[in-house]
RNA sequence: GCCGGGGUGGCGUAAUUGGUAGCCGCGCCUGCCUUAGGAGCAGGUUCCCUCGGGAGUGGAGGUUCGAGUCCUCUCCCCGGCACCA
C-alpha cells in the first residue's frame, strides 16, 4: 500500500499565497528592535532561464535567511539583476529584438520562476542595473573617482576580442583567449579609460589579512594582486667604444643581494630607451626587426613559446652599479614592458629565465651565491665558531669501465659513502688538492681532471670535538683514468678507513649519504640556474655574508631604492559595445575629457543606435548622442562612445540594496552605517579575483571619499561549490547534460529539490556535485515521512525523552545551519524524524515544534503543516535546553584499544570507574594478568588501562 | 614549476577539533507485505577471519596512554597563478 504522498503543487501555491499575503518578507531597514543582519548573494544575470545552479545558490542562502529571521534577526536579503551585457547584445544581433526587450522579457520570466521557488527574498529592494534609476549612480560613482583622478583617459595596448569586438579586461582573458566566447584575442593600442585599482593594490592586500574568508578564497586573490618586494636599481650605459654616457636604465629586481652576478641587462622590446638608443647602436636595423616581430606577436604567442629570443644593443654597455663591470645590454620580449620597470639585471647563476638567455646567447654566468646544505645528522650548534675550509669532492670515472669511484667508510664512519674528497691546504690550488686527494685516498695516479663543475657549494656541520660548526666551501672535479691495473696499492692506513668501489653511474646518487654530496653529485648534472639561499661570494666587500642579510645594505651601498611592486595592473573598463551603462563623459573641443555634471545625469543609453558589431562603438551611430552632447555643451563638443564593463555596475550594488528608490543619491547613509559591511556574502569560486576585487576596490575608493562608512564591503565570504551534470561532467548545452529544475520540482517539488542540493555536501566549501535523481527521491521520502505523522498528532504531553531529542536537534541544526554546513542539519532533522516516529503516541507539540526546525528547509511543507499563529517562518527557533543526564557512558580501553564501554554515575570517582572496569569480561581478557603501570581517566569520556608486565 | 586546499566504505559524506572511525543518505543484501513493483515496511551492509578475534582513514616513519586529527618525508587528486625579474 503506498504511502500517502503530499500535493506538492497545492501545498506550494497556498503557501506562496499566504507569505505573500503576510508580507513576511518586506525588510524594514529602520527597525531598531533588532539585530541587523545582512545576507548576500550575487546577484544573477538574467540570461532567460533559471538552471539549477541559480536553485543552488538562491534556495540554500534562503535556508540561512529563515533560520535567521527564526533566531530574531532584522534580515535583509535582497534580490536584484545584473543586467547589462553581451548576451543581451548577441542575442539582439542575432534575433534582431531589442537588447532591452530581451532583458525586460528575461528579468519577468525568473522573477515568476523565483517566487516559485519559495525564496524570501525581498522584493521591494530589486535593483536592476540597466535601469537608469540605477545607472544614474553608477554614472555619478564613475564621476566622483574621476575627479579624484582615481578614473584615467590613457592610450594603452589592450585585449581586443574579434568575434565580441571589444576590448576586454585582463581578468577576461585566459589562456590568452576571450573568457566569453573563446576566441584568440589581439593586441590593439587604443585610448582607454582606467580604473586605477593599483592606487589601492597595498591596502587590497593589508585589508585581507583580517577578513574571515577561507584560505584559498585571500590566497587567490593575494596571487592576483601579486606583491613582491625588490629595489630600483640604476645602471649608466654607455657607448662602448668612448665609454660617452648616454642614458640610464633603471631596473626592478627582487634579489639585490645577487647584484654582484648581474652580467647583462635586459630591455622589454617596448621600453622607450629602445627608441632612444636606436640611434647609438650599430645593428640598429636588426633591433627595429626584433621589435617589430615582437609587437606582431600576441601575449600568448610570446608565453607560449618558452625559447629565449632577443637581440643584443650592439655598441652599448651597461655598467653593473656594484662592481663597475661593463655588461652587455639585450632587448628580449622575456622581459614585460608592463611589470616592474621593463628593465631587467640578468643574473644567469641566480635565475632561471637568465640562465636560459645565457646559455642560448652564450654570456658569461657568475655564481655569487652559494647554496649551503646542512648535514641533518650532524647539524651546526648554537654558540660555536662557524670556520670556513675550502674543500674538493672529484667524482673519478674509470673510462674503461665508465664507473665511478666512491668510498664506503669504515670505522665510526660505517654505513658512509663518498666521493673522493677533502681539503685545500695553504697554497695549493682546488685542482692540487683533488689530485692530491686521488692520490692519497684511492691510490692512483695517472689521473686527469677533465672538468671543473660550474657551481660552488658548500655544507654546514659540527664538529663537536674542536667545538666548532664547519662550513665546507666546495669546489667539484670530474677526474678520469685510463688504466687501473698499473695502480700502486692504497697506504694501509687508509685502506683500514674506507673500501674503493666502483659504480655505475645511474647508482651514484642513490649510493652518496651525506646531503652535501649528493647535491654536489647533483649540481655535476644539472643544468640550472641555483636559487637557494646562502653565503655571497665574489661580492665585494659583501664576500662571505648571508645573502638575505645582507641584501638592503647591498641595495643602500649603490644608491638603490627599496620599492613594492604589484602585479595587478589598472582596470580596463571601456567596452566598444551597446548594451553597457554609457560612460559619462564628454570631449570639449580640444579632446579633453570631462565628466558629464550630475544635473545631467542619467546619460541616457540612446536608442537610435545600430549595434551590428563593426569594431567602432556602436554608440557611435547614434544621431540623438551628438546632437544631446551639441545642445548641452556647445558645437565641437563630442560623446564619449564606449560603455562601462558590466564589472563596474555590480562592484556597489549591494549598497543600492539599502535604498533603492532614492532618486537624490546613490544610497542611504544612516541605514549603511546600520547595515554595513555585508555579514555574509555567499557566491561562486569564478567572482573570486575580479569582481570580489573590484567591489572592494570600489568600497576603498568610496570610503576615502566619505561616500561608506566601512573600508570592507563584506565580512564573511563563503564560496560554493558547483553542480555538475548527471554524467559528472560540468553543465553546458554543448554536451546536453544541463539540468532544468522545473522538470524536477514539477515532480518532486520545490522543497525536495532545495532539500536535495543542501543535503549533497557542505556548502562553504569548493566540492563539485553530479546530479542524482535518487538523491532527490531520498528527500521526497523524508518529507513523506514527515506529511504522514500528521494525523498522527495527539493532545498529550511531551515526555522528557522527546523533549530532549527536539532540544538536541535544535541545537545541531542551528549550530549546522550557521556554518553552512545544511548537509549534516539534515542529517539532525532525519535523526529527530526517526525519534518522533519511534514514540509511542506523537504529542502534538513535539511535532509543531519539529515543523519550527524543518521549515527553513522545508518552508512550504512545514508551512502546510504548522497549526500555530501565523507563519512558521514568523516563529521563532525552538530554545530546548540539552540536560545533561545523571548517567554518563565511559568507553574502556587497554593499551589504547577498545574493549567496552561501561555506564557509571555522572558522580562516581575514578576509583570506582576503573574498580567497575576490571570487572568487565572483555577488559579481564585483555589485561591477561598483566599488572597496570598507568590509568588514564578522561571523566565522563575514556577510561585507558595501560599494562606493565606480567 | 610555485602557492593553496584535499585524499576516510561501492558512492556523496560525518567525526564534539587529540579520546568509541564510518553519523545521515544513496546503492546493495535479506525478509515481510503485495496480483504486480522502479511502491511501502523491518533488518543488515568498512575489510579479512578458523567466529576467538585481527586489520583499517593514500604510503612510510615519528610524538603520545591514545592520532583521521599533531610533526617529518613521500605519492596522488582538485583549485589558483605562471617568462611578473
């Protein structure tokens, strides 16, 4: 017999109805009985229809809405649409309707499809940002940060999309192709308007440190705005010949302490000193065909291909501030124009992309810093001397053979084995001293060094018994010898401390124990550049010091400036497209800009406008813009023709929120006090580094200009995951596997859907979820269950046992709820479920106040059913006290093992506990005999017995 | 490559933050009910086992009376950044 199963459709629309009705959830933002407490989402685009994503982020921010409200919260939870932007272009284009209608038609049908969902949201907030009652004050906004120079009139290169043609932002790149659309962008030089977001780049950064957001949440966007701290430093250059000064070059580095190792410099291939010294080099020809090969190149092309290219500046040298050497000067496009200073000291021995260039132009590479491994088995002492000793490690190939020799130690050195190796006496040279070494270790002679390793290293140990810490200064050899058999045999007194062995090369490596030795075998193969830490050398007066240590006087000692640079380059915001609030500004004859005055404003989006996509503006066609600019501001005045990045419209809407209606500004300054920052702001992983930049960049800038009254916008952040199809893979229409969700609540219903996406997993956290339909039926079996104790209820009184199961489950769910964390909330409801099914006969109360915790979960169902006063959703969240019981169970171990658990009187003493304990069978077992060294008594929880011996 | 987050049953996940590993659900198994079941109900379900137990949270060590949780090394997956000096 099946079940009795609940009318969804019914139950929805009379719930809807009643809310509705009740006006349960208009927010009045002056209400001072209570707390404040602002819930946020990103607000959607309104692309036409509402996919189970929007399901997902709407209907599980709802959840906490409730339980809030619940709590006796004042919240706001507002709704609006971002609604500018392509689509609604594209689909103008391609349709031939109007941008508007489209976005208007769209914006009605999920306004129906919302409600449906049983949100409750409030809609009396909307904003809409292509309304111009909103756009009004995005324009005034973008006119109060060009007054404070904070918007810039520049010509830049940009990101050019061919198929949208518009410029696009960095962020709206990726792969070098456009986010959008996916084609390969171009680079145009066009004049632009800037954000200037890197004025702000330091406090971006500082600001994120106390935020409440999950790690990987600041960590992203700390990479994006990518500071690193390095010094400006200043070379001379010269004409080589006459050594006649000509210009300087300044040049970023964050490793001034290997200044010393600079032995070229190199120029971003649009560095204006290119042009300037053009006419000083000699191969001046051949610098203008790299450059202009180079400006050809799109950004990815020139990523893409890793293979150093570059030309030198022939004739010109740079003088190394440090050393006074004269280095070459290199144009390479491996140096970016736009980060740092353009300029570059190359260090080959210290850096990879040098060391790369180095080897492919043949330029000499000078180590200055040695990397210092320390012997972990013997590692230096606090307190001694440290004594610096120059010592050779000679890796011996018997060329014959092509073995290697090492040695394998005897003697309190057991289980040692080597290179051959040691010290340089006074006056010997390192390649004396490795001879010498062969020698006298392994006993041959006739042996050949054949290569000096290019790198030093060195490694510190103690030496305990002169009571010092050595750093061994290490020069490595590679020897060879042609015949073994004419060999004298090793000195017995060696012989007795280490054996000759012979390897394969391959076993080298793996055969070599202490640290230092194996790196030195290392550095032999590798063809790197080192940058690791550690002492200077060849450094002038800086020789012998700790490179990190010493690196700001280096900086100091040549007139260098200790300088941040950030990565994050200004924002683009100019779009070459129509549907986009217009920028609001005008050109007075002489082409300079000027903000259009607020009495003007809005500046209306003309309508007399084709917007076929020609790459000029399409504003541009429009005969209404020039002649409103004509009759406003006089002849030769001209319209700006681009319009705002839609990134501009939804950095400050959550502001709007606050007063959406104001026609006199752009929001309400006593209630922003009330409501600001945003509590929780809830979204996806996507508007991590651009739009959750942008808004506090806005805020920054806004809040400088006393506009806000916070320097945050938001406080928490959460990101949620994402929902994947039913195949696993992510959703779109090209693979078929997007999930409609009206298909699904028209069978399962609204609150079984919401139910089946909050149970899935946590929901702050950046899982990704495949849709299952059995997941769903799960929940319309619960809430079935739920529906059928209905006629179950009787007038009786709740007895403690239930009473304190509903007080258990409040606290979870709500403990759960806040968190974000619905999944294991509706594990607390399934649980309160089964205990109210289980109980003999179903007080009433007990079931009314169930309803109370499911109905931000379930907030048509709950509604159907709660017989209270009003709404459930205008209840509030049942108090239950959890009473702590007179009986407490203790778990019993021996040795860490579990062996039983055993109930005891919340009073009894441990005495009694471990007395009741030895009784037990499982324990007597364990314990064989055994006698007890130790008892671990965690009242309440554990009781650990620890056997001694028998 | 660098940075961040993770690896727990067949699957999604849980674990009071150092104290009973596997809650809740899916799936699966058994039984009941049913003309029937892609319905409902009840029970079972980490693995191995000689039914006494034994093993177990990617792997190897360590700290601890006790480790999914802390430390060291290592492998793998996901996300971000990536010629950023």
């Amino acid at each position: 017999m099946a079940k009795e199963r609940f009318n969804h459709a019914q139950i929805e629309a009379a719930a809807q109805k009643k809310w509705e009705e009740l006006d349960l959830y208009t927010t009045d933002l002056e209400d001072s009985s209570k707390d404040p407490y602002y819930l946020l989402f990103e607000f959607p685009y309104p692309s036409g229809d509402l996919h189970i994503g929007h399901w997902y982020a709407f209907a599980l921010t709802d959840i906490y809405a409730r339980y809030l409200r619940m709590q006796g919260k004042n919240v706001l939870f507002p709704i609006g649409f971002d609604a500018f932007g392509l689509p609604a272009e594209n689909a103008a284009i391609k349709n031939k309707v109007d941008p508007k209608e489209w976005t208007l038609a769209n914006m009605e049908r999920m306004r129906g499809q919302i409600r449906t969902m049983g949100t409750s949201v409030d809609w009396s907030k909307e904003v809409v940002t292509c309304d111009p009652s909103y756009y009004k004050w995005t324009q005034w906004l973008f006119a109060k940060l060009f007054e404070q120079g904070l918007a810039e009139h520049r010509e830049a290169p940009v990101k050019w999309c061919p198929k949208d043609q518009t410029v696009l932002a960095n962020e709206q790149v990726s792969d070098g192709k456009c986010e959008r659309c996916g084609t390969e962008v171009v680079e145009r030089t066009l004049t632009q308007w800037f954000l200037t977001i890197t004025k702000y780049a330091d406090r971006l950064l500082r600001d994120l440190e106390p935020l409440p957001w999950r790690e990987d949440i600041k960590e992203a966007q700390r990479a994006w705005i990518g500071e690193s701290e390095g010094a400006k430093l200043t070379f001379a250059l010269e004409r080589e010949t006459t050594a006649e000064s000509l210009a300087s070059a300044t040049v970023f580095t964050t490793r001034p302490d290997t200044i010393f190792g600079a032995t070229y410099l190199v120029l971003a291939p649009e560095h204006p000193l290119v042009e300037e010294l053009l006419a000083s080099a000699h191969n001046a020809e051949e610098i203008r065909a790299y450059r202009d090969t180079t400006a050809r190149k799109t950004e990815r092309e020139r990523s893409e291909n890793k293979e150093k290219t570059g030309v030198a500046l022939g004739g010109v040298i740079a003088v190394n501030p440090a050393s006074g050497e004269r280095i070459p000067v290199y144009i390479a496009d491996y140096v970016l124009a736009s980060y740092g200073t353009g300029a570059v000291m190359a260090v080959p021995a210290h850096d990879e992309r040098d060391f790369a260039f180095a080897k492919k132009f043949n330029l000499p590479i000078k180590q200055v810093v040695v990397p210092c491994a320390v012997d972990p088995k013997n590692p230096p002492q606090e307190g001694f001397v440290e004594v610096k000793r120059d010592t050779v490690i000679v890796h011996l190939r018997d060329v014959s053979t092509g073995k290697f020799a090492l040695l394998d130690w005897h003697g309190t050195l057991e289980g040692i084995t080597t290179a051959i190796m040691g010290g340089v006496e006074e006056g010997q040279t390192p390649e004396e001293a490795a001879l010498a070494e062969i020698k006298e270790e392994a006993g041959l002679t006739g042996v050949r060094i054949v290569e000096r390793l290019p790198w030093i290293t060195a490694a510190k140990y103690c030496a305990s018994h002169k009571q010092e810490n050595r750093c061994a200064h290490t020069y490595g050899f590679i020897a060879e010898v042609d015949d073994l058999s004419s060999q004298t045999a090793v000195d017995a007194s060696e012989s007795d401390k280490h054996t000759l062995v012979w390897v394969d090369e391959s076993e080298v490596a793996k055969r070599l124990t202490p640290i230092h030795q194996k790196q030195v075998w290392q550095l032999l193969h590798a063809e790197e550049a080192l940058t690791d830490d550690g002492y200077l050398i060849a450094s002038g007066s800086f020789t012998g010091r700790d490179n990190r240590e010493a690196m700001w006087e280096m900086v100091d000692s040549i007139g260098g400036e200790r300088v941040k640079n950030y990565r994050i380059r200004d924002w683009l915001v100019s779009r070459q497209r129509y549907w986009g609030c217009p920028i609001p500004v005008v050109y007075d004859p002489e082409g300079n800009p000027h903000a259009i005055a607020s009495e003007h404003l809005p500046w209306l989006l003309p309508e007399d406008v084709d917007f076929s996509p020609t790459g000029v503006s399409p504003l541009a066609t429009s005969k209404e813009l020039k002649e409103r600019v004509t009759r406003i501001y006089g002849e030769g005045w001209t319209p700006e023709y681009d319009t705002l990045d839609t990134f501009v419209d939804s950095s400050w809407y959550f502001l709007r929120y606050l007063d959406p209606k104001d026609e006199h500004d752009f929001s309400d300054q006593t209630l922003m006090k009330k409501w600001l920052p945003v509590d929780r702001y809830s979204g996806g992983s996507e508007h991590t580094t651009m739009h959750l930049l942008y808004a506090r960049f806005f805020q920054k800038a806004l809040y400088d200009l006393a506009l806000v009254p916070t320097a945050e916008p938001f406080n928490e952040r959460f990101n949620r995951g994402l929902i994947l199809g039913p195949d696993g893979a992510k959703m779109s229409k090209s693979k078929g596997n997007v999930i409609n969700p009206d298909e699904f609540v028209a069978k399962y219903g609204a609150d079984a859907v919401r139910m089946y996406l909050a149970f899935i997993g946590p929901y702050n956290e950046p899982g990704s979820y495949p849709w299952n339909l059995d997941g769903v039926d799960a929940m319309r079996r619960f809430l079935d269950r739920v529906y059928a104790l209905k006629d179950a209820q009787v007038d009786s009184e709740v007895s403690p046992a239930l009473s304190q199961a509903l007080a258990r489950a409040a606290k979870k769910i709500g403990g759960e709820s806040e968190r974000f964390k619905f999944n294991t909330a509706i594990s607390g409801l399934m649980i309160a479920l089964k205990e109210l099914e289980a109980a003999e006969t179903l007080p009433r109360e007990a079931f009314q106040e169930f309803l109370r915790l499911l109905a931000p979960f379930a907030p048509h169902l709950a509604e159907h059913l709660y017989e209270g006063e009003g709404s459930v959703h205008a209840a509030s969240w049942p108090v239950g006290v959890v009473e702590e019981t007179d009986e407490i169970t203790v778990i019993v171990q021996v040795n860490g093992k579990k062996r039983g658990e055993i109930t005891v009187q919340k009073t009894a003493s441990e005495e009694e506990v471990v007395a009741l304990a030895r009784e037990y069978e499982a324990v007597i077992k364990a314990v064989d005999g055994a006698s007890i060294a130790k008892i671990i008594y965690v009242p309440g929880r554990i009781l650990n017995l620890v056997t001694g011996g028998p």
